[in-house]
C-alpha cells in the first residue's frame, strides 16, 4: 500500500485511537511526571476532553459522565482536581518505571550467545566471517540498545527496532529504537508486513499547522512523505523540500565533488535492495486482554493502574499525616506581643522569664496548649506493603527481586525459588524476544552486505540464540558436586568442563579438556617401564584404565580367571 492520500485523513488512524490512548496512559506511569499523570487522568488535555476520544467512546450520552469513563477517570487518584486554597501535595512512588527496569534487566543484563547454525553455511571461511561479524553486531552498543527497547517494551506493550546504515557515520549497520506511538503498523496472519513511522516537525507558518513526515518500510523499499494538516488530519502532502527538516531526514549522500546526491526517486521512494523489512516489532508479551484483532503487546502495567493510583494515594496520606502529626502551639491573642498598628504579632517560646499579663479571661482560654496528631506509620506501612506485593505480582515478578526480602546472602537455589515468579515471567518474554533477535541481527547481516561492503559474509544464514542463565549457581556447590561426581567415577573430564561453563561450545569445551590433559600429563610423567603409557594404572585424565566387570572386578576375574593367569 502507498503512504495515505491527501486530504481530511484522520491522523493518527482512528482504529489505533484507544490503542494510543493505552500507551500514552502507559509512558504517564513509565515516566513518572505527576503532571502527565494528572493530564491523562483529567487534566486540561487528558483523555476525557479529548474530542476524538470522546467520539471514539461515544462519551456525550450523560450516562457516560456519571458512571462511564469520564467518571471512571474522575474517581482515579490523578484525575481527582486539588481543592481550591490546598497546595497540590499529591506524591508518586516511581514504582512503574522501576518494573519496566527490572524487566530489561532480567532479559539484557547479560548478553545472549547468537550462534550461526554449521549446516546453513556454505564453507569454514563464511562460517568464520558471519559469526565474527554477528558478535560485533552484538557489542556493547548493540548490547545496551536491545536492552533499552527490552525497558520500553515493558511499560508500553512493545517497542519497534529499526535497522539503520550511513557508512559516513559508522562502518556497519546499527539499531534505532523506536516508541510504539511513533509507528503505524500494518499486519498480514499476524506478522508485521509494513510500517509507517511519523514525526511532527516545527511549524514554518503559525501554530495552528502541523507538519507530518512519514516514513513508510515495506519489504525492499522506503517510502516518504511530507504533508501540511491540522491537529487533527494529515492534510495536503508536500513536496519533500517544502521543510528543512524533512529534506535533512531524506537519505542521501556526498558525492567526490561536495555535491548532494539524494537516494529517493522523484516519488519520494528509496529501494532498500534488501528482501526484508527494515523495522521489526519486539511484543513485550501475547496477548493483549483488551483489543481482539491487533497482535500488541501487553504492558507490564495492563490493570494494574488503579493499584498504581491506590499506592500514590496511600502514600501520600502517609506524608499528609506526617505534616499534620508537627507539633503546634496554640496561644490566645492576648499573649502576643504587638509590633505595632497593622503589622501583627509575635510571640518569643525562647523567652524565660513572662511578665504579668493584664488579660479578661482567665480561664482555659489564656492558656498555652500544645497540639500534635497521631502518625499511623504502622497501618499506612502496611497498606503500602500490601498494595506493592499485589501490583508486583499482578505485574509478574516476585518481591525478592526488588529487595524486599532482605539481602542475606543464600544459595542459588534458595534464589531461584524466592524468585521463581520473575524468572517465569522472564522466561516467558524470552520466547517473544528471541525470534525479533534473530530477524534483527539477519536484517543486518543484508545491509552490511549491500550497502556496507562486508565480505565473506552469508546473509542466508540460520541463527540461534540462548539466554545465558538467571541466576549463576554458586562456585562452591558446584566445586562440592564435582568433586562428588569425580570421587564416584560417575562424570568425565568433558563433562566438568560443560557443567562449569554451560555457556560454552563444544569447541570451547574440548579445548579446555586438552589443556587440563596436558597439564596433568606434565605433572604426573609416565613413569619407566611403562610402554603402553598407562600412567601406572590411571588414565591420563585421572580415571581408572582398567577395565572391570559389573560386579566393580577386573574383567578378566569377572571370566572366572585370576589375574595374570
């Protein structure tokens, strides 16, 4: 499909308006701004006088006001408006953003091993150049940019990953993350199959335009747009040059001679000559609860925000009872010393000696009283406890994961199971990430050939990824059961080496072996007499080489032969 039409095109795509709508609610958690939350929950600009959204949720019947959403946002903590002569005291406890923190951790805080498959290469030589060129893929530019969509993902349901090249820049290809608001996808049997990616440039002739560039991926071509609308349409497209930024964001190139050599045709359109698309869509997790058709992801924060309200809102009772609980004093006028007509009074608690005071009323009123409220710290700790158990593990994580069990050093299995909740949830989001992984790292492999000049590299490839683990086994229950293996003659050399380094290949491995061989045969040389190098009954790698019976006797006693018969 071409880029949209000019004219009164609705923009953004009313069938993406509630989708929007959910991100924007989303990223107002994710980022923590009070101010945001307050506008999507009710503010000037928030959701429920929003024309679009008004009509989109048919919010003009009255019904609607009281009991729907409007009212639903009204009843939210963020969307209940200040009293009038109250300062705005309402506190955020940042807990969202540190969900989706902790979701990018537990998948990117080591990088996963990107294998290239020996059978879907032709030649040791392209095997060797492909999986090099993969692993600087994967550096720790590649490493943190995987890691920081991982985040977005999580608190906005899915982020978009953009394969991007310009040799003048950097010499292979790199990955451009993009927000999910950002992009308008198309989707053939649940795949993504085009994507339209939008910004809002600076206005050239008053606020009241909004200029649009649109930047449409389809397999083997770019496509670009400029149009000239409203706030609420697209409006009329423009040729590319009408803006100075949108004449910056076309692609293009300096020729020998200094001059501008632009890589789109006179329609606006660039060929990739590559056979994919360009963006992929990494879903945080599948499904999503609330819009049947449309294969989003799911936000960590998909009904949980009224939690996220309730826990703002019980903290801040919480430093609401810590302003009230100062002590105040309470003294009658006539205690105060007068500055004079008009400019009030003053009274000294520092002063120890009081002269008498000529007052009418000698009774309860002349007294000095001393007020301070109770401070519920207990029951308001509790119910911030309570509220943060639920909301993490309606998220999908476990409390030891934020520390909320305490930081007593246990085992690696006690871990495990203290987090076993997170690590499903990890686990889970690894079968999403793994697949977009590996589509991401082949699209790069065809621009680095194309257009980046990489040789000796298969594009063709097959790929494979492995999470290393979550949680690292402790060095000395390891080294104990090794040692009980070995003592049992139950495991071989080979095998120890792959237990220690499960992150190992088998070439890694079997080169470890021959080192630890090779040390121990220089350690322990083969003593005279000794012709057939049996290291006097053990083997080299310090197993027994004789050979026994099922009964744990030589082979030859097994026979009914004594030995040396």
């Amino acid at each position: 499909m071409p880029l949209p039409s000019s004219g009164k095109t609705p923009w953004p795509p009313t069938e993406f308006c509630e989708p929007l709508d959910s991100v924007e609610v989303w990223h107002a958690w994710y980022s923590g701004d009070t101010n945001h939350l307050s506008q999507v929950y009710g503010g000037p600009n928030g959701l429920a006088l929003n024309p679009k959204a008004r009509e989109f949720f048919d919010l003009n019947k009255p019904s609607q006001f009281r009991g729907g959403l409007v009212g639903g946002l009204a009843r939210m903590f963020w969307g209940e408006p200040v009293t009038p002569g109250q300062p705005a005291a309402k506190l955020h406890v940042p807990l969202a953003g540190d969900i989706a923190e902790m979701s990018a951790n537990l998948l990117w805080a080591d990088i996963p091993a990107v294998t290239v498959d020996v059978d879907s290469v032709d030649g040791a030589a392209a095997l060797v150049a492909t999986t090099d060129q993969v692993k600087r893929y994967l550096d720790d530019r590649g490493h943190s940019t995987m890691r920081q969509a991982a985040e977005i993902a999580a608190a906005l349901g899915g982020v978009y990953v953009r394969v991007v090249w310009d040799v003048e820049v950097q010499p292979r290809p790199w990955l451009d993350v993009i927000y999910p608001d950002a992009v308008i996808p198309e989707w053939r049997w649940g795949r993504l199959s085009a994507a339209t990616i939008w910004r809002e440039l600076e206005p050239l002739h008053g606020e009241s335009e909004v200029w649009r560039l649109l930047e449409r991926h389809e397999a083997g071509t770019i496509a670009y747009g400029l149009y000239r609308g409203d706030a609420d349409t697209l409006g009329m497209q423009m040729a590319l040059a009408d803006h100075p930024d949108a004449l910056e964001a076309v692609p293009h190139r300096t020729d020998a001679a200094g001059n501008t050599v632009w890589l789109v045709d006179e329609a606006g359109v660039m060929a990739t000559r590559v056979p994919r698309l360009l963006v992929s869509y990494i879903p945080n997790v599948l499904p999503n609860r609330m819009w049947r058709g449309l294969p989003l992801g799911r936000s960590d924060y998909a009904g949980v925000e009224p939690l996220m309200g309730a826990l703002d809102e019980a903290w801040t009772s919480w430093m609401r009872d810590l302003r009230l609980g100062k002590a105040r004093i309470m003294l009658p006028q006539s205690m105060l010393e007068t500055d004079g007509p008009g400019a009030g009074g003053m009274f000294d608690l520092d002063r120890e000696v009081f002269v008498q005071l000529n007052m009418l009323d000698e009774g309860t009123g002349s007294a000095i009283t001393a007020n301070q409220f109770n401070i519920r710290v207990e029951e308001h700790e509790r119910t911030v406890a309570a509220l943060r158990r639920q909301i993490l593990s309606s998220a999908g994580y476990s409390a030891q994961s934020f520390g909320d069990e305490g930081t007593v050093a246990v085992t690696a299995t006690e871990v495990a199971a203290r987090k076993e909740e997170s690590l499903t949830t990890r686990g889970l989001k690894i079968l999403y990430q793994r697949p977009e992984l590996l589509g991401i790292v082949t699209t790069m492999l065809w621009v680095d050939v194309t257009h980046c000049g990489a040789k000796g590299i298969d594009p063709g490839v097959e790929l494979t990824a492995s999470w290393p683990q979550a949680v690292q086994p402790d060095p000395e229950a390891t080294a104990r059961t090794l040692s009980l293996l070995e003592t049992a003659g139950a495991i071989s050399t080979w095998m120890k080496v792959k237990l220690l380094r499960p992150e190992w290949d088998d070439e890694e491995v079997a080169e470890e072996v021959a080192r630890i061989r090779a040390d121990r045969a220089a350690a322990n040389p083969i003593p005279a007499g000794d012709p057939f190098g049996t290291g006097g009954g053990q083997a080299v790698d310090g197993e027994d080489s004789t050979a026994t019976g099922e009964d744990g006797a030589p082979e030859d006693a097994a026979d009914g032969q004594e030995p040396g018969d």
